[in-house]
C-alpha cells in the first residue's frame, strides 16, 4: 500500500521491519529473514511494523487492533 500513498517514492529509499528484523531494504526483499520475522509474527502479541520512506527525519505511529485471522491469511499468500 506505500506505493498507492499518492508520494514520490524511491523504492530503492525504503525499509520495512517486523521489530528490529529487516523484511525489505536496499530495493530487495530480504529473503534470509522471512523465517525470522514468521517467528516474530507467530510468538508475539504485539507486532511493530517499522517503515523508512528515506524522505527526511518526521515520524508518525499508527495503532491498530483489526487484524483477523481471515485478513493475515489473504495478505500471507503473496509477498510483493
């Protein structure tokens, strides 16, 4: 969905984490730690999901509570 945000991004800017466990960087998805962050999803209550555009130094946070089964297993099969 960054990419439908209606800004000018350069994918190769962006980062996304579970926690500290980097899911995409540099332009690629990090496939060494797709095991890693599975675990993470799987074993914690509370999942933080961190996101660097690389379009300077503001920050936001965002709380969520409706994330159903049914809505993890459709966005688990696939990993664009």
């Amino acid at each position: 969905a960054l990419g439908n945000a209606g800004l000018p991004l350069k994918q190769e800017h962006v980062e996304v984490a579970f926690g500290k466990i980097p899911l995409f960087k540099v332009n690629k998805v990090q496939t060494a730690n797709i095991s890693k962050a599975a675990s993470y999803l799987k074993d914690n209550k509370e999942i933080e999901i961190n996101i660097s555009l690389g379009m300077g130094k503001f920050t936001a946070s965002a709380w969520t509570c409706d994330i159903t089964y049914d809505y993890v297993k459709i966005n688990a099969e696939y990993t664009t």
